[in-house]
C-alpha cells in the first residue's frame, strides 16, 4: 500500500480507511473499469444485443485494465482467493457479456430460460477469447458477427 499511495500522492492511512490491502484495491479499481451490458430494454433485437455485448468485450480488451484481469486469472492457482473476489464482483455489475443478454431476453420470455446453460452462456465470450489467444490479437469487427451467426444462435436454437 505504501507504493501505491506514493504514486496517488496520498497517505497510506486514506487507502486503508477504504481497502484493508491492494488486492482489495486492485479487485474494486477493476470492477469499476470492468464495463456493464445494457440489452435493449424492450429484448426485441437479440442478434443485434449479443453483436453489441461481443464489440463491448472486444473493445474493452484492448483496456490497460482487461490486461490486468487476464494477469489476475492467468495466475489464479496461485491468488485463489483475489481471481474469486474479481470474478464475484465483476459479475454483479454485469461482468458476464452475452449471459447478461441472454437472462434478460429469457425473463421477457423472447428466449426459452433452458436454453441457458453454462455453455450457451459462454460460447460467444469463450470463442472471442480463444480467437485472440490464437490470432494474439482482439477480434476484428467482422468476427463478433460470425459468432453470433453461426455459433451462438444456433445453439440457442434461434
């Protein structure tokens, strides 16, 4: 903590009175810089809710701070208890991209609530991860679209 209030040019005093230590600090800084989905609040354009939610998680990846919660959950084996207090917090502000659409269009009845299971949920974030751990780089605008095209609404029988 003392490095960090350095840098803030604070006392260590003031950040304890908020965080009992950095890995407090750090969870709430990512949390607050982790984006929220927002579905059209009518759920009348699925496909186009998913694009958007993927473009958000796309974009946000190029973020000094999605850099930071890959280096938190690469290292999860070893900060348990830190990668589980990002996840817990990043997931109650949203946090869960294309699960978020899909739970809303499931309580406006726009999409059957069985389809939701913990890979239909996943599918359009694992596939963006996995093209950019493949390509080293983020999706490119076209890429969020053949997700959602061709392996997300499938699945979801849509």
């Amino acid at each position: 903590m003392e490095g960090i209030a350095r840098r803030a040019s604070t006392a260590k005093t003031v950040l304890y009175r908020r965080w009992s230590g950095p890995h407090d600090l750090l969870v709430d800084a990512l949390a607050r810089a982790h984006p929220v989905e927002l579905p059209t609040p009518a759920a009348g354009d699925l496909r186009g809710d998913l694009l958007a939610a993927l473009t958000q998680l796309t974009e946000w990846m190029r973020t000094p701070a999605a850099g930071a919660v890959l280096a938190v959950m690469t290292e999860r084996a070893r900060y348990p208890d830190l990668a589980d207090a990002l996840y817990r917090r990043s997931s109650t502000r949203g946090g869960t991209f294309t699960a978020t659409v899909l739970r809303h269009y499931a309580d406006k009845g726009r999409i059957a609530p069985a389809r939701l299971t913990p890979i239909t949920t996943q599918i359009g974030e694992a596939l963006v991860l996995k093209l950019s751990i493949d390509l080293g780089r983020p999706p490119t605008a076209d890429e969020p679209t053949a997700i959602v095209d061709e392996a997300l609404l499938p699945a979801l029988g849509v």
